[in-house]
C-alpha cells in the first residue's frame, strides 16, 4: 500500500515540480517488482531523465554512458540522505527506447522505495510504455515487441528459444525482405504501365514481375502451411486425456503433475468436470485436461461431463487415450478397434496408454510385443500409474509428440506465432491470388492488388496501420517493459 501511495505521490509531485514539457513526457517504472528485495531497479526515460539524476544525485552531469556509479540518493527538496545506490545513464538513441534513459539500483525495502519514488518526480509508466516508446522511436517493430513479450512469459525452453530469435527481429526481417520484393514487383509493373508505349521498357519486365509474385506466394503458402507450430509453441500444445470410466485417467493426470490434481476414486464417473494443469515436458509447454469417461451417461450432470469431454476431444491438439491394459485385446488389431471406438474418426495425434499395467498376469508379453510393434497402433506404452512403471517411457513418446508438434523453434524460418500473423498472410496471399486473375483483364488492377498485399505485411510489422494494435499488443506487458 506504501508504495502504491508513493506512486501516485510521484506522478503529482512530477506535475508540481516539473513543469517543463520535456520532463512532463519522462516517465519511470519500478522494474524489480513490488515487496521486499534486496536490489530494486527503477527506470526511467525521457528528455527529463538527466534532470531527474541530477537532483537526486545532485552532481551536475551523469556518470559516463552504461558504467555503474556509486552515488548517494538524495531528496532534492530538503537535502535528506534516502539511500545509497549504483546508478546507470544510457543516453538517447543508443538506448532501449531510443530516449535518454537512467536506471537507479537501490535497496529494496519499502521505505527507501517510498522516499526515492517520491522524490523522483516524474510518471508513472503505463504497462509495455517503455516498449511502445521504443517501437515509434524505431527500435523494434511490432513483431520484435510480441517476441519480448513472449521472452517475458516463457516458461519453458522451447517458448524461451522461439521468443528470443522473435525479439531479435528473424521474423520481422523475413516480412521485410517480403515487403522489399513486393515494392520492387510493383515498381516494375508501374514503369510497364507508363512506359511500354514508349519502348522505353524492355517486354521481359512483365514476366519477371509474374515470377517474382508468383515466387512470394509460394513462400508465404508454405509460410502459412506450418502446422501452427509457433502458435502451438507460445500458447501450449492442448492434449486432453480421454477414455472410459475408471481406466486411471486422472491418476494419470496426477501422476503426470505430481500432485492431486484431480479427485481419484474407485467409483466410475468420478470426473464431471474438465481439470487442466500446465506442464513442462522435454522443453515444450503442455496444457493437459483430464475429462470424463466416455460412455452412453443416464445421470444429466455425467452426461453434461461427457458432452465436454467429446467437445475438449474435437478441440485437442493431442490426445492421450487410456485403456485398461487388463481388459482390451493383446494383437494390434483389437487394440486398434477398441481405440477407434473411443475417438472420433478425425481425431489428432494420439498416444495410446495402456494403463494398470500392474495387474496383468499371462497377457503382459503379448501387450508389450504390441507396444513394440507399433503400426498401425500410434505410440502405444504400457504404464501403471499406482507403481509409476512405464512412466519414462510415457514422458518420452509425449516429448517425441510434442516436438514434431511444436518443431525446433532455432532450425528453418521463424514460425508464425500470432493469431494476427496469419490474419495478414492470409489476406496478402490472397491479393498475390487475386494479381494473378487481375494480371490478364487490367494492369493496373493487378498493380492495386500488389499494394494491396503489401500494406497487410506492412501491418504485420507496425509500418502500416499500426495505431489499431497498438494497445492489444502492449496492454500485457509489465509495468517497466
């Protein structure tokens, strides 16, 4: 509560102090967090951030650009010692934002937190402000800004990999280069237009102009035909774990989680409700719900449970389907139509776990040479959930699953990661399409559709149309990115 009331102290006294327009546009963040720390870090940007260390500090000029200073924190207006901290200067355009930024390492308790934040004298940042004020400066596109978003959320190192190669302009770059080709298609086509009856220029250009789209359309199809890896990657890879009642679908889901996540009982129809835990698995990030077991229901709440469960399976990425190892066929052909009765006809990639693998007797080589075999069964594994054997080999076939799902987010082209992404590359393949029809009937409708496909990639990366995403995209960020 202190240091909310210190924030909104600073912002007022910002006003009544500084009344000059370059340190009214300087605002500052408390990185670190709030609470107790041992460093806090408190950054500022702005035309008044200079003026802002000189007060504290009251030297008459920063410490030498990017070196750390030892500098004691003072309240400008009644000279009072608050603390003792490094202080770092990064002059405009070289930093972050492009502004003349500072960053002030102080201790982290709220009461020197407090008196430096009051002292201060400037705004409050908006969350993702320092990002947005880079992105109009010039520093990173739009699809650099998503990538340090998502660096900031990853949470595994597959996420963290993708992020990374984003936030350092790979993907951005590629729609540069692609926005470059279309210029120069364009170019071509209008000097055609204006200048064929002249004989100014050569009859080629109009054919090299069709290969050069026809090319790009090419690329951004395959582009678009990834599989949605990237997006799987940034949000998690949906697997549901499905099968009848009382197979062990939610041991599994504890087993899985380690931890009780989900209420394990010997009565069938126990699960109502669809349970989803977040997991890191091999580096990918996983989203696995457990629902109810699939059977004709006469209880109305069951039967609303297995509605959900048949609707998560229609969603799912991936399916983890239970069978009770003691009680499904030991050849390949059983046990492929006991699953094809559990799952829909179109169902996604699947793992076939053979559970209670601790109660079979004569059965158990028979099941294991099936599980071995494999085709035309999916990655099928013998498990038990009470004694935790099989569980490797489990957490394995989901690892092998997710990232031929998610792919290597370092090897190939960067994947698209954003919804909005292939909003864009789908609209600009569509006018590539729509050249390609135009190109016969009138030249400069075909022209018009090159533009066209240019302004969607150019909103893809912020250098069109921006304003309109502007606040979707930074609204997530923290306060002080």
């Amino acid at each position: 509560m202190a240091l909310r009331r210190a924030l909104g102290a600073a912002g007022r006294r910002g006003a009544q102090r500084l009344c000059s327009a370059a340190a009214s546009d300087t605002i500052f963040a408390l990185s670190s967090g709030h609470g107790r720390c041992g460093v806090a870090v408190i950054r500022t940007s702005g035309p008044g951030s200079r003026g802002a260390l000189q007060s504290l500090t009251g030297r008459p000029e920063p410490p030498p650009p990017r070196v750390l200073a030892l500098r004691r924190i003072r309240d400008p207006d009644t000279a009072e010692p608050l603390d003792r901290g490094l202080v770092v200067w990064f002059p405009g355009p070289q930093s972050f934002t492009g502004e003349d930024c500072a960053e002030l390492h102080v201790h982290g308790g709220p009461a020197v937190l407090s008196g430096v934040l009051r002292a201060l004298g400037l705004r409050p940042a908006e969350p993702g402000e320092f990002t947005r004020r880079a992105f109009r400066r010039g520093k990173l596109d739009l699809t650099a800004a998503e990538g340090l978003g998502d660096l900031i959320r990853a949470e595994t190192e597959a996420q963290r990999r993708q992020a990374l190669r984003q936030m350092e302009g790979e993907l951005g770059r590629l729609y540069e280069r692609w926005s470059e080709t279309l210029t120069q298609a364009l170019a071509h086509l209008e000097a055609y237009i204006d200048f064929s009856e002249d004989d100014n220029v050569e009859e080629e250009v109009l054919a090299r102009v069709d290969a050069t789209v026809r090319a790009l359309a090419q690329q951004i199809g395959a582009h678009l035909r990834d599989g949605r890896r990237g997006e799987l990657l940034r949000g998690g890879v949906h697997a549901v774990i499905a099968g009848p009642p009382n197979v062990g679908k939610s041991s599994l889901l504890n087993l899985l989680c380690r931890r009780p996540a989900a209420i394990v009982s010997p009565v069938a129809g126990t699960t109502r409700d669809v349970v989803e835990v977040a997991l890191n698995v091999g580096g990918y990030p996983l989203v696995l719900s457990d629902t109810a077991g699939l059977r004709e229901a006469t209880d109305p709440i069951e039967q609303e449970g297995v509605s959900r469960a048949r609707e998560r399976l229609k969603q799912a990425d991936l399916v983890l389907a239970v069978l009770d190892a003691a009680a499904v066929p030991t050849e390949p052909s059983g046990l492929g139509a006991a699953l094809g009765s559990l799952l829909p006809p179109t169902s996604p990639p699947c793992i076939l776990v053979l559970n209670k693998a601790d109660l079979l007797r004569g059965d158990g080589a028979a099941l294991r040479d099936a599980c071995a075999r494999g085709d035309p069964l999916p990655p099928t594994t013998l498990l038990s959930c009470k004694t935790g054997e099989g569980l490797d080999r489990l957490l394995e076939l989901l690892a092998r699953q997710l990232a031929r799902l998610c792919g290597d987010p370092l090897a190939g082209s960067p994947s698209l990661t954003q919804s909005r992404h292939s909003l864009h590359l789908g609209d600009c393949a569509a006018a590539l399409a729509r050249y390609d029809r135009e190109r016969r009937r009138d030249l400069g409708l075909a022209a018009e559709r090159l533009r066209l496909a240019r302004r969607h990639l150019g909103r893809i990366t912020g250098h069109v149309g921006a304003e309109e995403v502007l606040d979707i995209i930074f609204r997530d960020f923290c306060v002080g990115k």
